[in-house]
C-alpha cells in the first residue's frame, strides 16, 4: 500500500513536467536585447553534430501543413531541436496554446518542438540570434515546404564540409539588365548566387551578422526589408557573400512536397532546382503576378546594392546530389531528372 502511493506522486509530478513546459515556457517572447552579448551563446560552447531548425509560421489557415513539417523535421537525425516561429500578432493565445501542444505532441520521441510568439511580424525577427539555439548550424525555412529526411541530412553533411557557405535547395539569380541598366532578379539554367529561405542552412554566426553586425549599411538594410516586406532571404545571401566573397551551395533534395509561398506567390524550384524553373520563367505567358514579384526582388537588390555601395553577390555553379549511383542526374527531354525515375 505504502509503496503503491510512494509510485503514484512521481508519476503525476512526471505529467506536469512534461505538459506545464511545453504548453506554457515554449509561448514566451523575446524580450531581452538578443544582441547584447550578455543574452548571446558563447559559440565555443555550440555542438556541431545536429543543427536547429527555424520554422517561420504566420498563417492560421496553413497550421496543419506546419505541423507536418515541423514534425518530419522533429524526426530527422540530424535535428537537435525544432523552433517554430510564430510571426502573425493576430492569432489568439488560444490557437497558439492549443498549436504549442499538438506540436509537442507530435515530436514526441524526437527532437523537441517549441513554439515562439515573436513581438512582431517583422521578417528580419526570423534572422535574430537566439540563446535557445545550441548547435552549431541552423536551418532557415517555411512552413511551405517538406523535405525528406535523408536530403536534411545530406544538406548537413554538405554544411559541414563547408561551414562557411550558404546551403540551400532552392536557387535564383541577380544578373544586369543591360538595356535598363540595371540589376534585376531572375533564373538562370546555369548558375545561381541566391538561394531562398525556402531551405537555408547556414552557422548559426550569421544571424548575429545579419541582426547585430554591419552598422549603419546593416540598420538601413534591415529597414528595407521592413518597408518592402520581403527580401530577408536576399539580404542573408548579401550578408554572407561579403563575408566569404563566395556564392551559395545548392543541394539536390530526394522528396520534396512545395505548398507554395502564399506571401509571394514564389515559383517552386522542387527537386531538379533552377533547371525546370528556368524553362517555366521563359515561357511567354508569365503571369503578371510573378512578374510583379520579379520586379520587387530586383527592386531589393538594386537598394541594398545603392546602401553598400558594393555587389557582393556572388555565381556558383551546378548543384550537388547525393551518391552518383544511387541518385543520379539523367537529361530527360531537356528536364534533369533522377535516372531512376
Ligand atoms: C490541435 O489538434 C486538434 C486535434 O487534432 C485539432 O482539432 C486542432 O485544430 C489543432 N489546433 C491547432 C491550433 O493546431
């Protein structure tokens, strides 16, 4: 009898632990100064064996598709933990509370999954270094896209042999416009210098770079994004370029699912990358939208070229895929596609 009554307190206190936590710490916001160097990580002390994933969350209507993807996320091995980024000021605590729970929910087994209100809805807050975060590498993404586990990984193990870059699965260009003079964003079939938030991995040194560093170019910089609502991903590509004077790695992904970016009506890259795009984007009926879409992004790129007075951007070339053998690259009718499909 004694000993029966001693295993049941343990047991509920384990409930509370495990619930209270998850449901009520994982809703706080980011109140401290997160470049104040008190606040930050000492980045000796960061692992480097597993990354942590940032998911930008912001509407309601995609909440199931999130939940998918933070999951799948959540069970990679090469996930340490899963933040999710809640950006839309509007939702009620309640959706909120209820969403913080089905997310821990389903991580359950793998990497935790917390969910962050952020003060406000600006894109630059997805970029904010945060004490939270214990590993070495981060992923940048949104709620639009899944990814296999196993090309999570590979992309990990890209990052590793090159710490320095910027990893992604999706890839666009800024070129000139000879005639207006110019610089404009675009696809190219063959090479890229900006790959999109859609899948970014990169050390965790660069948010720091991004939110704190850069001074006065930097706050300017960061205001346009702001104003335009859009091209946080441009600006991360400019922070890293100058920094490595190298441009982005893109990887081929095995499986991915493209929900669409409703913000932007961006085109997918999917898995053959630029290379379908590229024929889709030259194709006479563009759509007005992509156009304008287009024309915002080259917008970005000519300002925070006016600001830093300098084009940091740099082309790569080609993308790397998983195993030759087993993931190879065939040319089918003009479209790359995997030799065993
Ligand atoms: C949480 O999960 C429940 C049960 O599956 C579902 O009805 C509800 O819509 C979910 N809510 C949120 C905000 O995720």
């Amino acid at each position: 009898m004694v000993t029966g009554k001693r295993h049941a307190v343990p047991v509920s206190l384990c409930f509370l632990f495990l619930f209270i936590p998850l449901g009520v710490f994982s809703l706080r916001t980011l109140s401290p100064d997160p470049c104040d160097p008190a606040n930050q990580r000492d980045t000796r002390t960061l692992r480097s064996d597993q990354l942590t994933v940032l998911i930008n969350g912001y509407s309601e209507s995609r909440i199931p598709i999130l939940q998918s993807i933070a999951a799948t996320y959540s069970g990679c091995p090469s996930v340490s933990s899963v933040l999710v980024l809640w950006g839309n000021p509007s939702t009620t605590t309640r959706t909120l509370t209820q969403l913080a729970h089905n997310l821990s929910i389903s991580s359950f087994g793998n990497a935790a999954i917390s969910l962050i209100r952020e003060s406000t809805s600006s894109l630059n807050t997805r970029f904010l270094p945060r004490a939270s975060i214990e590993t070495r590498a981060v992923l940048i993404c949104d709620d639009d896209v899944e990814v296999d586990p196993k090309s999570v990984d590979f992309a990990f193990r890209i990052w590793r042999s090159n710490p320095d870059r910027l990893i992604g699965l999706f890839a666009r260009s800024h070129d000139v416009d000879l005639q207006q003079r110019e610089w404009i964003y675009t696809v190219h079939p063959d090479k890229y210098s900006i790959v999109l938030t859609k899948f970014m991995m990169m050390k965790t040194e660069y948010l720091q770079k991004y939110s704190c560093g850069g001074g006065e170019a930097m706050d300017e910089m960061r205001r346009i994004v702001d104003e335009m609502r859009n091209c946080e991903d441009i600006l991360m590509n400019f922070v890293v370029a100058d920094e490595t004077n190298a441009g982005p790695v893109m990887v081929g992904a095995e499986r991915v699912r493209d929900w669409g970016d409703a913000r932007n009506d961006e085109d997918s890259g999917g898995s053959d990358g630029g290379k379908r795009l590229n024929s889709r984007v030259t194709e006479a009926g563009l759509s007005s939208r992509r156009a304008e879409h287009r024309k915002r992004r080259g917008n970005c790129i000519r300002e925070f070229h006016r600001v830093l007075g300098r084009m940091p951007l740099r082309y790569s070339y080609g993308k790397v895929v998983n195993s030759v053998g087993e993931q190879g690259l065939c040319n089918k009718g003009g479209k790359l596609v995997f030799c065993d499909e």
